[in-house]
C-alpha cells in the first residue's frame, strides 16, 4: 500500500483546463510530483477528445483554442479531431515537463482535519493544499427519461457511444436533442442511407450572428450569473443559439433540419411527439448532452438548493481551496484555457495570503523546482 503523497495543488484532469492550470503552475515555480501532481482517468493523452468519433474532423468542429505558450499550428482540418488533440496534447505535457499520471481515477475529494484535501484514487491518496478540478462532462452524458423508454424494442444510444454513420445505413434512426451535434449526426446519417427524424424539446433557434469574440463574452456572462448565483450550467446551444450555416441551411431546405418537436413517449415500435403524430424507428440516438462530471465531488456537499455549485470566478464559494474549470462558462477549449490560468493563479495566491495570516510556508523549497 502506497503512504499518501503530499503536494501544494493536485489538478483532477488533462484535458484543456487541466493542463492549462498545470502549465501556469509549473511556470511559477512549481515542481511536478512534489509542488503539484495531474491525475487523469485516461489511458493516453487528449482528455474527452481522444474518444470523440472519427468523422468529427478539425473542420467540422468548432475549433481547438491554443494551450498556452503552444500554437497547435494548422493541422489537416481532415484528420479526426481525436487524434490531432490527443497528439497535441501529448507534445505539450512533454514541452512542459507535466508528468501527467495516468491511468489514475479518483474516486473522492473529502477534508481534512489538518486543512488539506484528501484525493482519493485507484493508485493511493494524495494531500493537496488546493484541488484544480478539471474533469470535463464525458463521463456524464445526459439521457433524459420518458414513459415508454424500457419497453422500446430498437436500439438507444447516447452521443458518447457513436463511431460511424455508416453502422445506421437503411435504420430508421430518430435522433434527439437540440445541439450542434444532433444538426451533425442527422445529416450524416441522411448521407449514409438512414431514414432520420429529429425531436427538439424548443423549436431549434438558428441564428446569423456571428460566432465572434464579442459573442463568445456575452455567452460567457450569461453561464457565469447562473453560476455565481449556484444555479447549474445551461447547455452550451441553450446560451448560443445554433450557427445558420450554409450546410445547415440546405439540411433545413431538405427537410432533414427539420424537428418534430417534444417526445411526448415511447412504445415498443418508437415514438410519440406532443402533438399526437408517431414515427416508427429501429434506433434512438440520444445527443441530449452531458453534465459536469463531478460525483468524486458528491461528499464535499457543494451544491446549492438551486441544484448548482456557486462559483466566485473559478473558486467554488463553499470551499475555496477547490477549484473547478471547465465548469460553467469555462465549458470551451478557449474558456477553459484562461479559467486553467485563473485557478493557478487562486491557488498560489490563495497560500500566499494564508502564509502571511497562519505563517504556513508554502509553497516548500521542495516543492520548487530548482531551475525555476
Ligand atoms: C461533441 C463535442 C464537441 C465539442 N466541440 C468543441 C469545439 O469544437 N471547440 C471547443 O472549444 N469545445 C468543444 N466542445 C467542448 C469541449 O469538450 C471542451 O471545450 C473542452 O475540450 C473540455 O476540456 P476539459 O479540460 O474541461 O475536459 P475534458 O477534455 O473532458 O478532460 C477531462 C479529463 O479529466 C479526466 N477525468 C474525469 N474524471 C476523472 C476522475 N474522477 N479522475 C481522474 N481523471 C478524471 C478525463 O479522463 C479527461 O481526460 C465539444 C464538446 C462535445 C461534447
């Protein structure tokens, strides 16, 4: 049995934001292993990317904001995005010597009498000054519940378990949900010879407005009021609206773009939509999104009776010594780029005032790295 290993920040996570973080932290004189470790659940490098499937091409996503100090460059926008971000991801973590420890699952974050964060995982404890929790919403997909959902005869599956459009040719596929990936699961699989039909609980909002940096703030204010208020995050396409696209706009032309509207419920042949009329259909792929993967997090009791966790920037208002990005309004490889910063920089700060009030010495002359 491993005797638990004492660090100033452990960051949950290497994805964007937790390599961020990890990267800001090192920069500033942390060492890694002893000033600040990185556990990550996953087997390789590239965070939620590394299992996203392949016709999700750079081209066809929203785009990959820089890690710092790193430009990703102008990779083929044809390569699935899977394996340019779990490259580039592995190139940064050996740029910046981050020594990410993989594959380490923690199971759960508790206090401490001695004021440290207790981080519990398959492969031993850690003790952390601070927590960076950066864990991503992959391991949380959303399936929402409807009458009639156990007796139904097909297939269901949730957005996490596609790979290919190809699996759905001649299948009548109902597809449900209101985002950006149900608009690209359709019209793949209207390419690949399935018969599709699509349920939005909204009538869908396509908007011209350009996706700028003047959007990207407004949607970023109007997660974080929510946020500071300890209300839970609204999807991203709740706060942004769905882009009008070219492709999108002849999918609407087409009919394929086109939304039935609610499910009322399901029956062992398919569904049933609010206003009475059925569809037959042999599969139920359900892009009704993810939530925050945060059930290491369950005992620290941090919810609010609004159901969210209320934030102070990156600081969880309850406990300040955990951080939490790509939480909220940091949901974004660009958003959680600067939160990863920001809980750095919390977290050294954090020490610095607690050493001036409790004269705590952190962070330790071991935990600094000698060339820094
Ligand atoms: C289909 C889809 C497409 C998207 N496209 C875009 C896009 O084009 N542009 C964009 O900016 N954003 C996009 N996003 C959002 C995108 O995923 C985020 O922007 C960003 O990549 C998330 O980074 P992250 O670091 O928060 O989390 P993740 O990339 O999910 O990383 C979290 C890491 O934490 C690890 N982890 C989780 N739980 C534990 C645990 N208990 N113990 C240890 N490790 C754990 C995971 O294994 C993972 O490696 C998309 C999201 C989806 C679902």
């Amino acid at each position: 049995m491993t005797a638990d290993r004492e660090v100033d920040v452990a960051v949950i996570g290497a994805g964007q934001a937790g390599l961020s973080a990890a990267y800001y932290l090192a920069r500033r004189g942390l060492a890694p292993e002893s000033g600040f470790v990185v556990l990550d659940a996953n087997e390789g490098p590239g965070g939620a990317w590394r299992h996203r499937w392949d016709s999700l091409t750079l081209g066809s996503a929203h785009g990959i904001h820089d890690l710092p100090r790193f430009p990703l460059g102008t990779p083929d926008p044809r390569e699935p995005a899977s394996s340019v971000v779990s490259r580039y991801y592995g190139a940064y973590e050996d740029e910046f010597d981050l020594r990410v420890q993989r594959p380490v699952r923690v199971r759960k974050v508790s206090r401490t009498a001695g004021n440290r964060l207790k981080v519990a995982t398959d492969r031993g404890v850690w003790l952390a000054r601070y927590v960076i929790n950066a864990t991503g919403t992959w391991d949380k997909p959303y399936w929402p519940a409807y009458p009639g959902q156990q007796d139904f005869r097909g297939e269901q599956l949730h957005t996490r378990d596609f790979r290919s459009a190809a699996d759905f040719a001649g299948r009548r596929v109902l597809v449900v949900g209101g985002g950006t990936s149900a608009l690209q699961f359709l019209l793949q699989l209207h390419d690949a010879g399935a018969r599709t039909a699509w349920s939005t609980r909204r009538p869908p909002e396509f908007t011209n407005r350009p996706f700028d940096a003047e959007w990207g703030r407004d949607v970023e204010r109007s997660v974080s009021e929510r946020t500071r208020a300890g209300l839970p995050p609204l999807s991203v396409v709740a706060a942004t609206g769905l882009p009008l696209t070219e492709q999108y706009r002849k999918g609407i032309d087409d009919g394929i773009l086109v939304s039935r509207g609610p499910l009322l419920k399901l029956t062992p042949e398919g569904a049933v939509f609010e206003d009475g009329s059925t569809a037959a259909v042999d599969v139920i792929l359900w892009a009704t999104g993810f939530r925050a993967s945060l059930g290491h997090l369950a005992s620290l009791h941090l919810r609010e009776p609004g159901g969210g966790i209320r934030m102070d920037g990156p600081r969880v208002v309850k406990l300040p010594q955990l951080l939490l990005v790509g939480y909220g309004e940091s949901a974004s490889t660009l958003g959680a780029t600067r939160a990863g910063r920001a809980a750095a920089m919390a977290a050294l700060q954090g020490w610095s005032t607690s050493s001036q009030t409790n004269s705590v010495a952190v962070p330790s002359s071991q935990s600094r790295r000698s060339t820094a």
